[in-house]
C-alpha cells in the first residue's frame, strides 16, 4: 500500500467516524439548563394513576379547652413573676 491510499483510507475513516458521531448527538436532546428556584411538581405527568394524598382535617379547639389553655398560660404568668431574679426583658 502507498503512503497515500493509507491518508486516504484514514480519512475516509475519520468522515464515517464523524457522521456517527453526528448522528448520536443529534439523537440525544441537550440538557436542559437548569432553571433558578424550587423545580416544579412533575408526579402528576409522570404517575397519573397515583391518587393525590388526602388532605389532614383541621383539628378546632373546643371552648372548654380554649379556656383551659387560656387559665394554663395565665397562671404560668404568674408564677414567672413571682419567681425572684425573674429575667426581665
């Protein structure tokens, strides 16, 4: 083989390599860049079938027990300004 048909069978190498190479990246989709802030909920679009969690329910305080609370919290009042050396602010 002459030094020539030897360039000449590389480079028809290389131009196969290069179309293969071309055709893999434009096969794969560039990352996307990535956006600033908390990213979005995409569990809907991925899972449809999967049920949203059930809401708590909101627990309401009885007026007994708001007067509870209220009577607890006046009487620790009390007893921080009895105490001596109370820390004053």
């Amino acid at each position: 083989m002459a030094l020539s048909e030897i360039l000449a069978s590389i480079d028809s190498e290389i131009a196969q390599l290069q179309r293969a190479r071309a055709l893999l990246v434009g096969a794969a989709a560039p990352p996307a860049k990535k956006k600033p802030g908390r990213p979005r909920k995409v569990i809907a679009a991925v899972l449809p079938a999967v049920a949203k969690p059930a809401k708590k329910k909101k627990r309401n305080l009885s007026p007994e027990g708001r007067r509870r609370i209220a009577e607890a919290v006046k009487r620790r009042w009390a007893a921080q300004k009895k105490a001596p050396g109370a820390a004053q602010k």
